[in-house]
C-alpha cells in the first residue's frame, strides 16, 4: 500500500510574527490577540502565536482562553517551564485548583530552582486549606531566593492562618526588613499582633502602613477599627470612608449610633436602604436596635425576625455515647499547637487563633463538613422566608472563621455579634453539667448588646441550653453571649461564621 503523504508543519515568518509580538510588548492585548489569532488560521502548530495568545489573554483578564492557549503551546512544546507556571496561573484564577497544583508540579520537575512556582503552589495549596504543605511549598521556595519579600509575606499568611502567630510574625518582619515599604506587610504585621493582644504595637504598624500609603484600604480600616474599640468614633469615620472595603458602610453607621448621633444615622441609613440590597447583617443589627429604641418600623429586610431563625439540631456523630469524633476533636483540642487569640469580650476562657477549619486534624476537617451540610439543611428549613437572609443564602459554602472557645468556672462571652458572618453558629462538645441555675452555661440570643445607647430596656431575649454534639445556627446580625456558669467544668466549643464568597476581604493575600 502506497504511503499517503504527511502534511508539512508550515511556521510563520519572523515578519509575519513580528507586530504581533510589537503590540504585545507595547501593551497592546486586544490587537496582539486579534493578530494572533488570525495567524493561527494559518499556521495551527506554530508554538510562538499559541503562547502570545494566551499571555495577551491572561492580560485582558479571559483565563478560560489564556488556559486554552497555553495548554496548545504545551502540546507542541510540552518541555516548557515558564508556560506550565502560566497555565498554572490561569487555571487558578477559574478556580481549577488541583490542575494548577499539577502545573506548578510540572514547572518545578522542570526546573526545581523557579522559586516562584514553590511560592504559587504555596498559594494554591493554601486556598485549599493545606496549610501545612502550603508552608512548605513557601520555605522550599525560600530557601532557593532566601531575598523574597513576597515569600516571606506569604508565608506569614499561611502561618497566621495556622495559628502559628509567632512564627508569623517573625517571617512578616522579615519581609519588611527586605523590603522596608511593603504596605501590606507592615498591615498584616499588625493585625497578627491584634490577635496577640498587642494593641499598641499593631497601632504602630498601621501608621506605618499608611505613612507609605495613605489610601491602603486595609490598614485605613483596622485603624478605624482601632479607634471605635477606643470609642473614639468621631475620629474612626473618616479612616472607614476612606478604606471602602467590606463593610465600611455598616463601620460608619455604627459609629453614628455609638455617639449618639441618631439624625446622622437616620439620614445614612435611609440612604442605605434605599440604594443598597438589603445584605449586610451589621447593618441589620444596628437598622433592628434603632427601630426597637424608638419605636419605629425596621425598614432593613435583611432578617427583621431574627429569633424566628434560631436553629438548632443535634449531630448523631458527636451526640453519640462513646463518640469517637468528639474524643478526637477533644483531643486535638488540648494537644494541637494552636496559638490562643486575645480579645476582651471572654472571661474565664481561652479563644483559638488562626482558621480551624483550615488546619490538617483530620477531626476539624471532618466536623467542617458535617457543619456545611447542617448549613444546607438550615437553608432547606426556612425555604421560601421573604428575607435576604434565605432569598441570598450563600451558594458557595466557605468559612470566613472557625476557633475553639473552653471555658473554665466563671466563664463568659459577652453579648457581641460577629459583624464579618452571614449564619453563625457553634458546635458544643463539653458543657458542665452541675448548675445552680437553669440558665447556666447556656447560648443567650437577643437584639440588644455591645453597649448600644438605649432609650429603654424592653429588648427581647431568646435562650438556647445546648446538649453535647448539638449545633446552633443563627442570623449574623443577632447579639448573643454566653451565660456565666459556677461548676467547676469545662465548658467548650467550636464557633465558626458563614459568609458568601468575595465579600470578605480584610485579610490580604499577595500572589505571585
């Protein structure tokens, strides 16, 4: 049989080549696409017009292209580390995470001193909430180019995450000492000394940060934070209106109520209400209290009948005699190194820092994902329920934090509300059970704390006394405390916060 001919592999010319990569080069995507793109009819297998697609691709923000373009230079030039880092690149910002953890394994087989693919895996891994390898993926990187700011700034978040708040502090100052006007170093700097309890020296590292940036967004509000805890709210307005990051809004209008400047808040919460979806639950917390102060309708539809949306059920996997769950979780508990975070509204009690739920106890991970399908019975409950709260439930379901509170005899919490959740909730795994008093040790739920002013005291309250491996859900903008307890018991939990995703942004990441 007579052989059929094989077709030749044509490549375009320099010339044809060459104002396409000029337009690249200048910055100029759109026309570097449309100009590869039209060589490409020609020339299918030509390598150099695939890769100039997906960089100019990558560039206009199109990933799902840039991922296309990039894996057909790759299937002509498979040997090519700097395009299987770009693909890795791309493939995370469509949220394909395990094929853009296997592209950085390439470009690291192919060149195991790219040090950036170490730190972009390290990214990666931790958006998984592989912590541990995360931090190992950004050492070996940094062991490679031990003069990486950027590294040792990533490398600080996934330890903060973990808890590990000393080490990330250490490896935040080392970014600084690199590079000594890394803003958002000196920021996240300050806000793992915060969860230290050192206050002082935080203050000092947003200064910093804003001494180099005056509009950092980040550090603006932790500033305004800062001076509202100080009850300096007057002072604090400004640093929130000029952060506009996450809910400065709501940061805003509670330092309007907290000085009792209730025209101003009216004024800005009539405006809110009219321009803006009704999903903040802070907001709904301070829209709630004003209507109860003076008498008047809640015109914020975030969840009005917040008592309505109290949930409670037990989990048959910690509830059960002998639970083998609970003893690991216990266990993890009082073993794991987990550093504690400081704040003020606890007493008698110590508070986990860092992400519960995003650390490698296989007894946390299993928990977390018990909690994400009560999320999904929660919902299922009040389907149909005219507020925000249901008709915009979150669809991705991701934790914005989880901690362990134990308490010790005397212990409390008091009333507070956790202004960056949407659901909140806690799961108990010891309560003490000797009690003076009916109400001891129990979840008291309501519409009144933090030391709103208040024109009278008929604010009403709801209680909950929970059983061991019961879980607790509850809209974010409901206050709600811990009732002080005499036995000498322990009393502990896990406490974690729901919010849809992309809203939350006070905890800055820097990629490669």
């Amino acid at each position: 049989m007579a052989k059929q001919p094989q077709a030749s592999v044509r490549q375009p010319s320099q010339l044809e080549i060459q104002p396409a990569l000029h337009m690249l080069q200048s910055g100029k995507l759109a026309d570097a696409e449309l100009a590869a793109k039209k060589l490409t009819v020609r020339y299918p297998n030509a390598f150099i017009l695939h890769h100039i697609l997906g960089i100019a691709q990558d560039g206009l923000s199109k990933f799902s292209d840039a991922v296309e373009s990039y894996s057909k230079a790759l299937a002509i030039q498979p040997n090519t580390p700097d395009l299987h880092f770009n693909l890795g690149i791309a493939l995370t910002n469509v949220g394909r995470l395990e094929d853009a953890v296997t592209s950085y394994g390439k470009t690291i087989a192919l060149q195991p001193q790219f040090f950036e693919a170490h730190g972009n895996l390290g990214t990666v891994l931790q958006k998984q909430g592989k912590l541990e390898e995360a931090i190992a993926s950004y050492q070996r990187g940094l062991s490679i180019n031990p003069q990486d700011a950027r590294g040792y700034f990533n490398l600080g978040t996934a330890l903060r995450d973990h808890g590990s708040l000393d080490a990330a502090v250490s490896s935040y100052q080392q970014a600084i000492q690199l590079f000594p006007n890394y803003t958002d170093a000196h920021n996240n700097l300050g806000e793992t000394l915060r969860d230290q309890g050192k206050m002082e020296a935080a203050v000092k590292c947003y200064q910093k940060a804003l001494a180099i940036n005056a509009q950092h967004p980040q550090a603006n509000y932790n500033m305004a934070e800062f001076l509202y805890l100080a009850k300096r709210f007057d002072e604090a307005i400004p640093f929130f209106e000029t952060s506009l990051l996450d809910d400065w809004q709501a940061r805003s209008l509670y330092c309007l109520y907290k000085a009792e400047r209730f025209d101003a808040f009216k004024t800005k919460l009539d405006t809110l209400v009219a321009s803006t979806p009704h999903t903040a639950p802070f907001i709904a917390t301070l829209s709630t209290h004003y209507a109860i102060n003076f008498g008047v309708d809640d015109p914020y539809n975030f969840c009005k009948d917040g008592f309505n949306f109290v949930y409670r059920q037990s989990i048959p996997a910690l509830a059960a005699p002998d639970s083998t769950l609970l003893k690991d979780l216990l266990h993890d508990i009082n073993s794991s190194e987990i550093a504690e975070r400081k704040q003020g509204m606890l007493h008698f009690g110590t508070q986990s820092a860092g992400n519960l739920f995003k650390r490698p106890e296989a007894s946390f991970k299993a928990l977390s994902e018990l909690i994400k399908q009560e999320f999904i019975n929660y919902k299922n409950s009040y389907a149909g329920a005219d507020c925000e709260l249901i008709k915009s439930f979150p669809t991705t379901l991701e934790f914005t934090s989880s901690w362990y509170v134990k308490m010790r005899q005397g212990g409390h919490l008091d009333p507070h509300i956790h202004e960056i959740g949407w659901i909140s909730g806690a799961v108990y795994l010891a309560m003490p059970k000797t009690k003076q008093h009916a109400d001891e040790g129990c979840f008291e739920y309501g519409t009144h704390g933090d030391n709103y002013p208040q024109k009278h005291n008929h604010f009403p309250v709801g209680l909950v006394a929970p059983n061991v491996g019961d879980i607790v859900l509850f809209p974010s903008s409901l206050f709600h405390r811990t009732v002080p307890f005499s036995a000498d018991e322990e009393r502990i939990c896990i406490a974690f916060d729901l919010k849809p995703m992309g809203t939350n942004t006070l905890s800055a990441r820097s990629n490669y």
